[in-house]
C-alpha cells in the first residue's frame, strides 16, 4: 500500500534507531561527566567557602554571596551568546573551550587577596561555567533523541544533582586539609576529567539524527521572542529560579547561622542539591509523558514543601534533610526546564539562541536569589522574612504556568499560539 511500512523496512528502522540509540550513549555519558565536575565543582563548591572567607576577610553575608550571583547572572546574560556561538561553532567546541576558562578562573580564585579580587575571579568564572551550561550540554544530545528526548535531558541535568552532593563535601574536606586556597587548586584539577571525556566521547549525529527545526516557521528567532507564550514561560522560569538559589547559596549560612555544625549544614546542601538529580529524572520522565509544564508545576510544589519544613523543623533535627530532599527535587524540575520548553516548542536544530534566551530568564532568576536572600538577611537578622519571599516567588510562577495552560490552542509545535 502506498505509504506504508514493510516488514523489511521496518525492521530496518528499528535496527536503525537501535543502532542510533548507542551512538549516542558515549555523546550522553559526555553530557553528564560535563555537567558534572565542569559546571557543578565551581558553581556549588562557593556556598561552602562563604563561611570561611566571611572569616578570613571580614566580609558580610551578602558581599560572600555576591561571588555566586555573579556566576549564577553572567549564566544567565551568556545563555543567548553561548546558543549562537554553540550554533556557529558546535557546542562540543565551546564546551571545552569553557572548561579551560573555569579552570583558570579556580586558580585565580586561589590567589583571593580581597573583595574586588573575588568578584573579578567569579566573573572569570562565571564565563566559564556559562559556555559548560545547560545550553551546549543539551544541544550535543538533542538531536539524538526524538523520542524521550525529556528522560535524555533529565538524565544528564542528573549530574547536576550528583555534582551538587559530592562538590560541598569535596570542597570541606580540601579546605580542612590545605585552606580555601588549595582547596581551590584542587578543585581546578578535577576539571581535566570533563576535558578529556569530552574529546574522546562526545560524537557527531548522522544526518538522520537531526530533525528539522520549528524556528524556521516563524523566520527567525527574533520573531519567537515576540510572542506572547514565549514570555510566559520565560518569567516562570525567571521567578522559579529566583527560589532555587535563595535556598541554595544560603542553606549553610543559615543551619550553622542556628546552631548546626559546618559538617552537618554542608551534608544537607548535598542531600539537597543530591536529591535534585532524581528531580531531574522524574521531571524529565513527566514532561515526556505529559509536557513540560506540567513538571514545572509539580516541581514548584516540592519546593514549596521544602522551604516550609525549613521554616517549621528545627534544625537541629533530622527532619531538616527531609525538607531538604523535597527541595532538591523540586530544584531539579526546575533545573530541566529551560532546554526542555526550547526543543518541545521550537525543535531542535538551531535552536540556541531561543534556549539561551530562556537560560537568561533561568539565570537572572538564580543569580538574583542568592542575593537578595542576603540584602533581607542583612535588613532583618533573620532568613524568614527571605524564605517568605522565596515562597511568595514561586506562587508567581504557579500562576503563570496556570495562565500559560489556558492559552487558546497551547501545544508543543502548534505554530497558531506563535502568531
């Protein structure tokens, strides 16, 4: 019949995608090890060194934290340059290219004298982790997978997650045996196993991997920036983010702030940021199933429910870690989303600029927490009044993504929402 699939060929399609499907397990493996040490060691290792620079040089808790929001924001502001030089160049290239700048920056961040210093070095390092993100990590694996292309990108922002629980116990081991400032030397060591996987892994996919690219619809990526849906996701995202990290960078200060133990403050910023990569992979698995914003939604519940078991358990208790979990999980919902409303509403190839403009709303949100946790902080003596605006951001984004289901005609591809 015309248009119909043989038994011969299908078999062959499914050889096909076999085959396809182990060809990118090596480019995949890549992904998460980058995800991993190159992204994770810079970015979640500094919460842990606020304590002892706020020590060392005097410092207040929001001037620490600036370190992080520089990184978290410059993430952010690079997402859309990091897309198109990923488009331009391939993101394999500006992955390892990323990898030496971070590098280079924990090496200048061992050498921190002063203040101006550290935010100088964080820039550096900001870059650096900008070009190692989300934005060229996904787009090495999209094309790969047209199918459960959400568990594929769940997976590798698992190393996230698994980055974020080894990095804060790595980092206070090495900065009780050789100071902040080996600690941070090690630390530029371990970003030569991303490198070297990098080269060796990572693959390019057949032609046949890569399907066609829904931007084109529009005529340019500009156009999509001027729709209506675009902008409702893109400030969920924003105000999503904005909690994640005003927990995160301020989860140590706060327990050892209220009696806990440096050892026991940095195991629940690991459970926390270890809890997000099984966040990552169940939200992933939901957007599949359901849509991306359907994971959103249930990620903010859990973060919701985290903050308030921060707010209510003592934190002496061991019920902290529990509220702690939840966040994570909620964290690595969140963690998924930008690349994933990107490739389900505008496709895959060539795509990255749109995905690093929803990685700007994804790092302004996270640079912006870390700091304005610290400013409130600073007013009020007390994270309350900080946790309650974390609660109060995320229902922002709850209601946005309520708005965005009620849009007429929403689907992932349905170019009349675009119009």
């Amino acid at each position: 019949m015309p248009g119909s699939i043989q038994p011969s060929q299908r078999i062959e399609n499914q050889a096909e995608n076999q085959t396809s499907a182990k060809s990118a397990v090596p480019t995949l493996l890549a992904a998460f090890i980058i995800l991993t040490v190159a992204f994770s060691f810079g970015l979640f290792s500094l919460p842990v060194f606020y304590p002892v620079l706020t020590k060392a040089f005097h410092w207040n808790r929001a001037q620490a934290a600036g370190g992080g929001s520089i990184v978290l924001l410059l993430i952010g502001v690079l997402g859309p340059v990091v897309g198109r030089l990923a488009d331009r160049y391939t993101p394999k290239i500006v992955a390892l290219v990323g990898m030496c700048i971070g590098a280079f920056s924990l090496l200048l961040l061992s050498r921190t004298a002063s203040l101006q210093e550290f935010y100088i070095f964080c820039v550096i390092l900001g870059i650096g982790t900008a070009a190692v993100s989300l934005v060229p990590t996904s787009m090495l694996i999209a094309p790969w997978f047209s199918r459960q292309r959400g568990l594929a990108i769940g997976v590798i922002n698992a190393g996230v997650g698994v980055g974020g629980f080894i990095a804060p116990n790595l980092t206070r081991s090495l900065i009780q045996q050789y100071t902040f400032s080996g600690a941070f030397i090690g630390l530029t060591a371990c970003m030569l196993i991303p490198f070297v996987a990098t080269i060796i892994l990572v693959r390019k996919p057949p032609a046949s991997a890569r399907p066609g690219h829904v931007v084109a619809q529009f005529g340019s990526a500009g156009a999509v920036l001027s729709t209506p849906i675009f902008w409702v996701f893109g400030l969920s995202l924003f105000f999503a983010a904005h909690t994640l990290t005003g927990i995160q960078q301020h989860l140590v200060l706060y327990l050892t702030g209220e009696g806990a133990s440096a050892a026991r403050a940095a195991f629940a910023l690991s459970l926390l940021l270890g809890s997000s990569a099984f966040g990552k992979v169940i939200g992933g698995w939901i957007a599949d199933r359901y849509s991306t914003r359907v994971s959103m939604l249930a990620s903010i519940v859990c973060l919701v429910a985290g903050i308030l078991g921060l707010l209510f358990f003592n934190p002496a208790s061991g019920l902290v870690y529990g509220a702690a979990c939840a966040f994570g999980l909620g964290y690595g919902g969140v963690f998924n989303a930008p690349p994933l409303f990107a490739f389900e509403y505008f496709g895959t190839e060539r795509v990255g600029a749109i995905l690093g403009f929803f990685i700007m709303f994804f790092g302004l949100g996270t640079s912006s927490g870390g700091l304005v946790a610290g400013y409130l902080f600073d007013l009020t003596h007390r994270y309350l009044t900080s946790f309650l605006f974390d609660i109060a951001s995320c229902s922002v984004a709850f209601v946005l993504l309520l708005i965005a289901g009620r849009m007429r005609g929403l689907k992932p591809g349905d170019r009349n929402v675009y119009e």
